[in-house]
C-alpha cells in the first residue's frame, strides 16, 4: 500500500453545488480550511456522496478549519460537494493506491 498526501483543492465556491474532490482511488481526508473573504455571512454546505456532513454559517472575514472531517473516508468515485458561494476551500488528502 502506497500513500499519497495531496492538495485536492484550492477553490472558490461558485454559487450552484460545488464538486470539489473526486478522488480516482480511496483517500483519506488531512485538512478542510474554509474562508469567508466576504462581507457577508456564507451558509456552507458539506456532502460526502450525497449526503449531508456539515451545514453551518461562516461569518464574514472568519477563517474555520472543519475538524470534524478529519480522518473521513472517501472511497474511489465518491464525489465531495460543497456549497456556499464565495467561500474559499482549502483541502488537502492522503489517496491510499496499491
């Protein structure tokens, strides 16, 4: 088994569901940085797959790290969504290949 660390994702959230992370092998998610470079409050929406991990408000100028995906496992083709325009997604991965 070989482990890969990776940045998935360095984006800003348009304003329809964002797939943010399609990953090609099973992986592991490091670290989720969410920015709201804003002047206004952003609802932010997390999916794994389609269902619903995280709904939260991140207040303008506020800088979050989404502790609770830590760890989370995403299996090959398994879509990592987001929503909430504006916001600006910082994402890094272990991708786990044989």
């Amino acid at each position: 088994m070989k482990l890969i660390n990776k940045q998935a994702a360095n984006i800003t959230l348009a304003a329809e569901s964002n797939t943010v992370y399609l990953p090609k092998t099973d992986a592991q998610i490091r670290a989720l940085t969410i920015h709201n470079p804003t002047a206004e409050p952003i609802d932010l929406t997390i999916e794994v797959s389609g269902k619903s991990m995280i709904k939260k408000t991140i207040t303008a100028g506020a800088t979050e790290v989404i502790s609770s995906l830590f760890n989370q496992q995403l299996v090959k083709d398994e879509p990592l969504t987001m929503t909430g325009e504006g916001a600006n997604v910082l994402i890094t991965v272990v991708e786990i290949t044989e």
